[in-house]
C-alpha cells in the first residue's frame, strides 16, 4: 500500500500576502507532496489566503481567533492539533511563535520548529517592547530552531545557539525561471500602465507598514523627480499605511508620476517593468523581493539595515538610512549605468535560492526530524 504523506502544520499568524506567506507557498509548490503535505492555521481576520491553490495543492487551511484573544487560541489550536495528531508543527510568527508552540507541546506535537524571518529596529519602540519581551521565550517549547539568515538567526536564538549550529538556515528560495528578464513582458506591461519607453521606472514591493518606510521612499523620488520628471514610481502592495502615503505624494504633487497598483499577482512580470528596484525598509530578515528583483536583474538600492546575504549581484548595494533622500538619488543615477538585463538564473542557483534545489533541502530535513 502506498504510505500516506507526513502532514507538518504551518502556523502562518496573519495572513496579508507578505513575503513570509509567498515564501511557504513556494516550498509547498516544489516539496515531494506524495512524502510531505502542509496544512496552514492561520487567523481568522487573514486577507489573501490561497484557498483553491492550496486544496488543489493537497493542503487545508484552519482558520483560528488570533493570539490576541488568548484563552478561544488556545482552545481552538489544541483543538486542531489533537484532532489532526501532526507530527511536526512549523511556526512562522518570530517572537509570537512562544504562544502556538506551548499548545502544540501540550497537544504531544514531537518536533515544534521556530522560524526566525525578521529583525528589529528601534524606531519601531512600541514593537519592541513586546518583542524584546517574547525573544527569551522563544526557545522554550521549540525542539528545532530555523531562520532565514544568519542575522535573522542570531537575533532571535543567540549567537551561542547560533555558533554551535543549531539554528537551520532555510534559505528565502524562489522559483527563478518565473523572474528572469523578458523584453517581451517589459513591453506589455509598460503598454498596459502607460509607461513609455524611454521613461525612468522605480519599483518597490511590500505592504504598506512602518517597517517598509514608504515615507523616506518618497522623499527619495522627490528627489529623482527633481532631476528627472520623465520617471515613475511603482507600488505594489497594500497595508494600513497607504493612505498616509498616497496624502503625501498628493501633496508633493507627485500623484501623476506614483503607482498605486495594490496587491497583485504578476509581480514576477511587473519586475520586468522596473530600471531600478529600491528597499529602504527599516529592518529585514531576509527580504525575497531582493532575491526576485535580482532574478530579474535589476539593480538593487537596499538599506544597509538588510543582511548582506541578500547580496547576489555586483549591482546591488546598500546605503544607510542616515543618508538623506539626495544622497540616495545620486546612488540611483549612478546606478542607471548598470543595467544589463541577462540571464541571471545559475548566479541565483549557485548562491541556494533556487527553490527546485532548496525545496528537496527542507523535504530531507523534515524527513530526517521524523526518522530520528
């Protein structure tokens, strides 16, 4: 009889369409699922939950109270858990991962994995104070500790734990065929928002939160405009903080020259459309958009708050946020110099983001936690 796959459940917290959530959703596309299927708990105010591809897919979803609501969480996840008799639970939810990971040792869950996907940054005080709070904790109910990169891993497990290897680097992978340049795609999607040619395209990807720092990106092509009103600025994403940023592009009379384009699915083929890819986020694990936008060979103006691991291409650099917004247009005109859109996927193979080659990685390791 053929054996029934190993069912590991992946608590997703809030699921808004973020990196974290495309970053599952890749492994769960490549993963063997004849050995390994996902199921997803997720709260239940989540937005932009895959439902179809994820049943098509094999998996179920779970939709729970958030933690917020301490004792129905508890109650519903034990519930859950007990029920489903999961072998491994994955928690994705950083600092946060304390509260799923007591339940999951209450329901007997054998292997309980904290994934670190983010950092910190003192600007955002209020989260701190919870976080800095929750980050001992972290490690008492996990048997196993991952992170997607060694400063993802060092902040939230300590560099001893670090140092003696326990903490598994599961690298931000992506499936680099889907990103690499098309001239084709960059025409009908130019075509399609109205962009000629010859005009100058930024491109930013992420949810409109404090962390991502919309407000310093438009000081930044405030700047740009200056020098060059024949140039656009693409936003891709959605968030609490959007009108604040579209009130202020009105009033620095940018609205013609911004792109709102909420959140979407072609953003492998909206990359095509970009000259140059901008992240000047306040703080990062290891952003994926950084690993996409290099598939597609763009060059990368990130802040120097981002890992270094993130670095793939000669045309992606950092620059710290103690710069002001002239200093980073003069690195972007600079930067206009080293676009050459070629082929990039064996550079992105060759540095372990190719999700065909990480997927069999994370399918082995799973395996291995069940067989020991």
């Amino acid at each position: 009889m053929k054996e029934k796959p190993i069912k590991i459940c992946q608590i997703m917290g809030k699921w808004v369409g973020g990196g974290v959530e495309a970053i599952v959703m890749n492994y769960y596309r490549y993963i063997d699922r004849n050995k390994i299927q996902f199921d997803f708990i997720c709260d239940e105010d989540s937005t932009n939950i895959p439902y179809e591809e994820i049943k098509k897919l094999g998996g179920k979803v779970f939709l729970i109270p958030p933690y917020q609501k301490i004792f129905k969480y508890n109650k519903e996840l034990l519930k859950i858990l007990k029920r489903e008799n999961y072998k491994i639970i994955h928690s994705h939810i950083n600092t946060l991962s304390i509260f799923p990971l007591r339940i999951a040792k209450k329901a007997n869950v054998p292997i309980r994995i904290a994934h670190s996907h983010s950092t910190t940054n003192k600007k955002e005080w209020k989260k701190n104070l919870l976080k800095q709070v929750l980050k001992p904790l972290s490690k008492i109910y996990a048997t196993h500790y991952f992170c997607c990169s060694e400063y993802a891993g060092r902040w939230l497990f300590g560099n001893k734990e670090f140092d003696d290897g326990n903490v598994y680097v599961l690298n931000n992978a992506i499936d680099v065929d889907r990103f690499k340049y098309n001239e084709k795609v960059r025409k009908k999607i130019r075509k399609e928002l109205k962009i000629k040619d010859d005009t100058l395209v930024l491109g930013h990807i992420g949810r409109f939160v404090e962390q991502k720092n919309h407000t310093f990106l438009i000081d930044i092509f405030y700047e740009i405009q200056k020098v060059n009103k024949n140039s656009k600025l693409l936003l891709i994403g959605q968030g609490p903080l959007m009108t604040e940023i579209k009130n202020k592009v009105n009033k620095l009379g940018l609205k013609k020259s911004v792109l709102f384009l909420g959140q979407r699915e072609n953003v492998n083929e909206l990359y095509q459309a970009m000259d140059i890819f901008l992240l000047p986020s306040l703080y990062e694990g290891l952003p994926v958009v950084g690993i996409e936008a290099q598939a597609a060979n763009l060059p990368c103006i990130l802040s120097n708050t981002i890992t270094k691991e993130v670095k793939i291409l000669d045309s992606t650099s950092f620059i710290s946020l103690n710069h002001k917004a002239n200093y980073w247009k003069n690195d972007i005109i600079k930067n206009l110099k080293k676009i050459d859109r070629q082929d990039t996927v064996d550079k992105i193979t060759t540095s372990n983001f190719n999700i065909n080659i990480e997927a069999k990685k994370l399918e082995k390791k799973y395996l291995s936690y069940i067989e020991n």
